[in-house]
C-alpha cells in the first residue's frame, strides 16, 4: 500500500525539472524584454539629450471610478515621454531620461490605492529613469495619457492589455476582466484571507472559474468539481447528516465548504446558479477555517453587483424531462452608483434515468452594495433554497462487487423523499483606514429544515434476492450564527515586507433534529421488484438537542524578504464548547458537556528564482473536536482528531494566461476512535489513516480562444494505524489514480467569431466502497462534449454528457450500496443579454 522510494524520487525529479525548464525559459523570455527595455530607453531613439534629465517634483495617485490618475509635476512635463508595458502580470511604466525630486523619495510603495490594484512600486533603477510598476487584483491594468495643460496625467484602469511586437501596451476599450474569458486564475483569497497571487501561496490551490462553469453548463457543485485534482464525490445525497458529501485528498469534506469564506451548511445539492468560481484549498486550512478534516475546504465565491446595468435570462432543457429558468439582474440603484444590487433566481424540474427519481429546486439570492464612502463599504446578502427530491440509494453490492442490474433499477419507494428549506441572510463591512490599513466585519444567520422520510437498505439476502429495508425518517431545525472581526495591515521593517492578517471569530450551532430508525419496512427483491407504495407513519422516537459555541481569534504574516524569497506564517486558537442532550422518547435524557481547544500552526516557505516562477514547501495543520455523547470506557471524553501535511511544490505561470502546479503531500489524520479490541463495546483513539501523492494541474488559455483546465492525481490513501485488522485498509470512495481535462476552443474572430466546442475527459480509478473493503466499485472513463455559439447579446449551446453511454459508479454509500452516474444525456440552453 505504501508509496516506494522510487516512485517518490521520480516525481521529485519531475518537480525539479520542471522548475529548472521554466526557469531557463523565463530568464531567456526576461533578457529578451530587458534587451527591449535597454533599446527603447536610448537618449538617441527618442532625440532627447541624455545629459538634461527631466526632474520630476511631484507624483500623486489619484482614484477615480474606473481605477486611479497618475499626476506627474514638473516644469518640463511637455518632455516627458512615458513607456508603457507588461511584464510578468504587470503593467510598467518607464519614464525616460527622468529623476525624482519628491517627498517620498526616489523608491517607495502604495498598497491597495484601489479595489482593483494591489500594489504601485516606484523605483529609481538607474539614474537615467523613473519606473512605475502596478500590479492588479485581477487581470493585468491598462493605461493611457490623458489630456491635461498643468501636468502629465496617466489613467490606469483594471483591463487586459494586448502587448505588441515593439513590448508597447495597446490599450482596450473593455473594461471585462481577462478572468473572465479564460480559464487563467491569478490570484485568490481563499488561502491567505487576503487577494495574494497563487505563485504567492505556498499550498495547493485550483480556481474553477465561471467560464469553466458556463461552459460545462453545470448547475450543482459536486458537477462542478469533476475538472479539480484530487477531488472526488461522496456519498450520503439525501441521507447523511453532512448532506452531499466529497472526498478531498482522501478525506471527507463534513462541514468544509464555505461561502465567501463565512460557514455555509446544507444537507442538500449545492446550486451554482448564483456562484462566481469555487476555490479548492488542498490540505489541512485550521488556521484560516477553524475545526475541520485535513483533506481540504471548498470556498464558493458569490457574484456581487456590478457598476453597470446588466441583465441575463437562459433557459436550459435536458434529457429525462430537465429544464431551468434563472436570471441573473444587477445595476445601479442611483447615479452616483454608490448602491448597487444584483438578483439571482433559478428553478429547476429534473428527471432521472432511475425509475421514480425526480426532484426540483428553487433558489432566490439578493445582494445590495452600499458605497458609503470613498473607503467604506457595506454589502447585504440573503438567499433562499427550497429542495425537493427523491431519496436514491442506488444498487446494494454483494460478494465484493455492485450487483449486475439494470443501471435504471430503483430500488426504494416513489414516496421516498428529501425536502428542504434554506434561508441565509448576512452582511459584510468594510473600512479601509488608508491605503495600508483595513477593518472588516461580517455577520450571517442560516436556518434549514430538513426532513428525510424513505425506506433505506438494511441488509441483502444473496440467496434469495431479497433487500430488507427500514422505515427511516429525520426532521429537525438547524440554526448556525457567525460572526467575526478582522485587520489587514501592509507595512515595512526596513526593508522587509509585511502583510499583516489577525481577527477574531465567534460561531454558534443549535440542532434539534428527530429520528425513526427501529421499524422495519418490507422487504423489495432486487432481481424482481414489487413496489408497496405504501407510506408508513412518521414518529420520532430518538431526537437530539445540542448547542455548540466556537471562540477563535488568529495571526498571519506575510513576509516578502526580497522578490526571490517569501515566507507565510500564522496560527489559530480555536475553543469549542458542546452541550448535547440526547435519548429516546419517553426515557431519561442524556446530557453531555465537553470543552476542546487547540492552537493551530501554518508555515510555508517560497523561492522564486524568477517572477513567475515558485518553489515551495510548507506545513500545515487541522483538528476536529470528537462528538461530545461519545465517551472513552471511564466516561472521559475524546480528544480532538488532528491532521497534518507536509507538502512541497512548484507553480510556475509558463505564460500571462497559462499555469501549471505540480505537488507532493503527506497527510496523517491522528486520535480516530476505533474499536476497542478488549471490549467491543466500546471505543479507544489510536487510529491513523494516511494519504500522501502527487497531483499536476495545468490551467489557462493555450492560443487565442483555446482554454484548458486539466490535472491528474495519485492518491495512496490507507489505514496506518489500527487495533481491528483494519491496517493498510484503502479509505472508501478514494482512486488511487484520477484524471481530468476539459478543454474548449472558440473562434476570436472572422466570420465564425463565437462559434466553439468543447471536449471533456474523466477518468477515475477503482475505489472500495468501505473501510472494511469488503466490496469495491470499478473505475470508468467518461466522455463529454460541447458545442457553443456565442453572438453579441444571446448565447445558444449544447452539451453532451457521457458521449459513449458507459454504465459507472460515483460513490458508495459505505455500507451496502453504490449511486449510478448518468447515462447519455443531452442539454441546450439559450441565453439572452440585454
């Protein structure tokens, strides 16, 4: 089960060598501008007299609604010749045959001048020239020279520049954000808290961004993560007290997916109907998220208002009698824009390929932005979701495999049923004291109701075909609240960068759910099914009544020593109190107290022996309090389970839209709780489970209208330690290999401009379907493709899933049975702008 030296020194050597490729590559490209740079600020090119240098005596950044002015002072600015470029994700702007002679002196830095730049470096290189580097949140700014009598005005906007064969930027009349067209992320919060370039974060991290979403015309999110490494589906739709589950880096999500950063819970499928991009930070993330598994998080980004109106109306229609309606509304609410909404609202009828399975859902989600000020800004959130499916179990295996049936057979009852409602509201605060200094404030309330009423598998007779099952059912109210406080601070010692992120949080659970669990339900065979069709009577005859309060307050550094070598240190405290009541019906409850806390460490290390270029290694850690009504045999209470991960990488962006990550990881995830082999009655912590692999992800746009996301995995997930003979054990629903590539093209231009197509590759290895091993589900390889065209305000496309109509398994319930994939299917949806 173990990795061998070998395979762990070849993809060492991978690693190294594609640093060492990259690097080569990047110093040639690098001399080739810097020959550009040296050409183009010749005295003699521009006939200027390199002995009267223009003196500059004022340099002011100015913000506007479109980005910032650059004001340049001097009595000979008529003279002033600048020269605008990109390099490495920047946008540079030279100053030739220049010197400052201004207060803040000839080298200094502004952080964030705008919501949409990061950073403005004024640098003096030599003598001859002043240098101006802005780099962006998003996408690479744009700039030009406005006309103006008193002084040299430079406008800098966010955009994309297009950078001619002489290195001079061509400025663009859009103001759209290169993210948006291209599969190409460069940066993200979800890591650091604050907007940090990913070659920046020393830790595993995939962006799904929205063209990827539309262009796969997903609409639930556990779709949504086919194209990400090292994620795959769990099971529990409809059934678990975690809601739809996923496995990242061999370890299960439960309650690690987040939105906007805030916890966000639900038993149901997640719509991405009114999501921006899902960011998936790979290994332990305590130290940003608090309690949770080692595998990972998943952040869902919210769409936000828009500064100009925008109006959007599509309709899909889909195999097995699907079809959606949603609308996506955003503008200004006055004319100064300083409030702003955006509108989300879908509904969506599915049908199944399994006989008796069908569902809907319901989602409105409202957000305001109020600009209160030039530095302070309030936004308010709600959503709503009301679900309603049938519970789906899918097919129970016996002797090691999945039972050889029709892959449309269902084998529950058509009254069987999952329904929820959902209801989220929040705001988020901010306040920036300066350029370097910030508050931020959030709050939210999120209410569901689920209710579960189905006859679930129990136990299958081999002999005779017969699948007893038991009249379950669960309803409750959960109440989660959220709060929090945070500082972001940029500042120097000496000449050490810093950027500083500390805050403090609360969190407070209510859940007062009921069971049925104890009666039987008839039997169905699965070879030749009855149905009884006969609802049983609802009773709750187990409930709970729990109450838990988190208290966390945090620390992180940022440290940029030079531009080759950067460091990411912080730490939590977390303290968590459970107070659970629980019992049956009728009897004396039971009422249990348990108090955990624990200090969360993060370090992580980054060399960049060029810009775009990083290698890094760092160490990460994750706990998770144990659930208070479980008890050791003297009735003391459990520690909590913790994780760590060494992991070291490379990232490189090989062009301005195109990046590869290629990891190592070691995961242990310590304090199971395991049977206890001298009274079986009972539970001891000595377990360990292990995952430790590479993954390889490449994401971006190739050419021109040629987008691909595509990464591989290899995962050796297994039981380490064990007092059960459980040892070695591979962990349920986790390949040992995975694979996926998604790829689009779309003509830019001509008389085709719009049309495109897409093709999709999945592959996942064979899983066991549960910790025992006891049965395992096969691997597949799933086709899927697209077909878009793209014109002025509407959109029409289609899109096929599972092109060659292979019959496979997404995940096993880890007790008796296995969810379908969907056969072939087809959809079409059309798109209106206005």
């Amino acid at each position: 089960m173990k990795s061998s030296w070998l395979w762990w020194g070849i993809t060492l050597q991978s690693l190294w060598l594609i640093s060492a490729v990259n690097a080569e590559t990047t110093v040639k490209q690098a001399q080739r501008i810097t020959d550009v740079e040296n050409f183009n600020t010749s005295a003699q090119l521009l006939g200027q007299n390199p002995q009267e240098s223009i003196i500059i005596t004022k340099l002011d950044f100015k913000p506007t609604d479109n980005g910032l002015e650059i004001i340049l002072q001097s009595p000979q600015q008529d003279q002033i010749q600048p020269l605008i470029f990109t390099n490495n994700n920047q946008l540079v702007i030279e100053l030739l045959n220049t010197q400052l002679d201004i207060p803040q002196g000839s080298e200094f830095v502004e952080f964030n001048p705008t919501d949409d730049i990061n950073e403005i470096q004024v640098t003096s290189p030599e003598a001859t020239f002043v240098r101006i580097t802005i780099t962006g949140k998003e996408g690479i700014p744009t700039a030009q020279v406005i006309p103006s009598s008193d002084n040299l005005v430079l406008s800098v906007t966010k955009g994309q520049t297009v950078v001619s064969e002489n290195n001079e930027i061509e400025i663009l009349a859009t103001q759209e954000n290169q993210t948006n067209n291209t599969y190409f992320v460069p940066s993200s919060s979800t890591a650091t808290g604050t907007n940090t370039r990913l070659l920046d974060v020393p830790q595993s991290i995939q962006v799904v961004p929205q063209r990827v979403l539309e262009d796969r015309n997903v609409r639930e999110l556990g779709d949504a993560l086919r194209t990400v490494t090292g994620v795959v589906e769990g099971s529990g739709r409809g059934t678990s007290v975690f809601g739809p589950g996923f496995i990242i880096r061999g370890f299960p999500s439960n309650e690690s997916v987040f939105r906007d950063g805030i916890p966000y819970f639900t038993l149901a499928p997640i719509s991405t109907t009114d999501i921006e991009s899902i960011e998936v930070l790979k290994g332990p993330a305590s130290v940003m998220f608090g309690a949770g598994e080692p595998g990972g998080i998943i952040n869902l980004t919210s769409k936000k208002p828009l500064d100009e109106p925008y109006y959007e109306v599509s309709a899909t229609i889909g195999s097995f009698n699907t079809y959606q309606v949603t609308t996506d509304l955003s503008a200004p609410l006055n004319e100064d824009k300083s409030i702003k909404y955006r509108l989300n609202f879908s509904y969506e009828n599915y049908g199944s390929f399994r006989d008796f399975v069908d569902g809907d859902r319901l989602l409105v989600s409202p957000i305001i932005t109020w600009q209160m000020g030039e530095r302070t800004n309030l936004n308010f959130y709600g959503q709503y979701v009301g679900s309603r499916e049938t519970i789906d179990e899918g097919l129970p295996a016996s002797n090691g495999k999945i039972l050889n049936l029709p892959r449309e057979r269902f084998l529950g009852e058509d009254f069987a049923k999952f329904e929820q409602d959902q209801y989220m509201i929040g705001y988020n605060f901010k306040h920036e004291f300066s350029d370097n200094w910030s508050f931020q404030h959030n709050l939210q309330y999120l209410n569901y109701k689920p209710l579960r009423y189905a006859p679930l598998f129990d136990s299958f007779d081999e002999e005779t075909g017969e699948l007893s099952r038991l009249a379950y059912s669960a309803d409750g109210s959960y109440n989660r609240f959220f709060t929090d406080a945070k500082f972001t601070g940029n500042f120097y010692t000496g000449s050490v960068k810093h950027k500083l992120y500390a805050g403090v949080e609360y969190r407070y659970n209510s859940e007062r759910p009921g069971f049925q669990f104890s009666d039987l339900y008839p039997s169905i065979n699965v070879f030749d099914p009855v149905y009884i069709g006969r609802p049983f009577a609802r009773k709750t005859e187990f409930f709970r009544d729990d109450r838990i309060s988190r208290i966390a307050f945090y620390f992180q550094d940022q440290v940029e020593f030079s531009p080759n070598f950067k460091l990411l240190a912080g730490f939590r405290y977390d303290y968590a109190q459970q107070n659970r009541t629980a019992g049956f019906v009728g009897e004396p409850r039971d009422e249990f107290e348990q108090n955990d806390s624990k200090v969360s460490p993060r370090i992580g290390l980054i060399y960049q022996p060029v810009s775009n270029v990083s290698v890094y290694a760092s160490y990460t850690t994750s706990f998770n309090p144990s659930f208070a009504a479980s008890r050791n045999f003297d009735g003391s209470t459990f520690n909590p389970e913790t994780g760590q991960q060494w992991e070291i990488g490379v990232k490189t962006d090989i062009s301005e839209s195109f990046s590869i990550t290629a990891s190592l990881f070691d995961i242990r995830k310590q304090n199971i709780t395991v049977e206890d082999p001298n009274n079986r009655f009972f539970s001891i912590q000595t377990g360990e489970q292990t995952s430790k692999g590479f993954e390889l992800y490449l994401g971006g746009e190739i050419l021109p209208g040629w987008n691909l996301t595509a990464g591989y995995t290899y995962l050796d997930a297994f039981v380490s330690k064990d007092t059960t003979g459980l040892t070695d054990n591979r962990l349920p629903n986790v390949p040992e290999n995975q694979f996926s590539l998604w790829t689009t093209y779309e003509v830019p231009e001509g008389d085709l401009k719009g049309l495109g197509f897409g093709l999709g590759l999945f592959y996942v290895g064979d899983r066991q379907g549960d910790i025992s091993n006891s049965y395992s589900i096969p691997s597949y390889f799933r086709t899927d493709m697209a077909l878009f065209y793209k014109r002025d305000n509407w959109d029409v496309q289609l899109n096929i899933e599972n092109l060659f109509d292979n019959t496979y398994f997404i995940a096993a319930d880890e007790f008796l049975g296995a969810s379908v994939g969907k056969p072939f299917a087809v959809s079409g949806k059309v798109s209106f702008r206005f």
